[in-house]
C-alpha cells in the first residue's frame, strides 16, 4: 500500500465511523480488481461528502 492510498483509507474509516485496522484487513484481502473497484467507490464518496 502507498501513502495515497493509506490517506484515502483513514479518511474513508473517519467519515464511515469504521476501526482504521478493520479497514486495513479488508483492503488487504482484496485482489487488484476489487481494489480498483473498492477505491473509485471510495473516491465517489470522498467526494460526495
């Protein structure tokens, strides 16, 4: 994992109100495709908020 996406992460957890570490464990048991699905969907709402 880069930084930028640490970033994307923590604010994710923040504003869902989710454990940094359980975010972490999910991110981490995705493979490339899911992760490149989870963090547009992660984006989107980064930026609807």
């Amino acid at each position: 994992m880069n930084q930028k996406t640490v970033k994307l992460l923590k604010k994710y957890a923040d504003l869902k109100g989710i454990d940094k570490k359980q975010i972490k464990r999910e991110w981490l048991s995705l493979n490339e495709t899911e992760k490149d699905k989870k963090r547009q969907e992660i984006v989107s709402v980064l930026v609807k908020k």
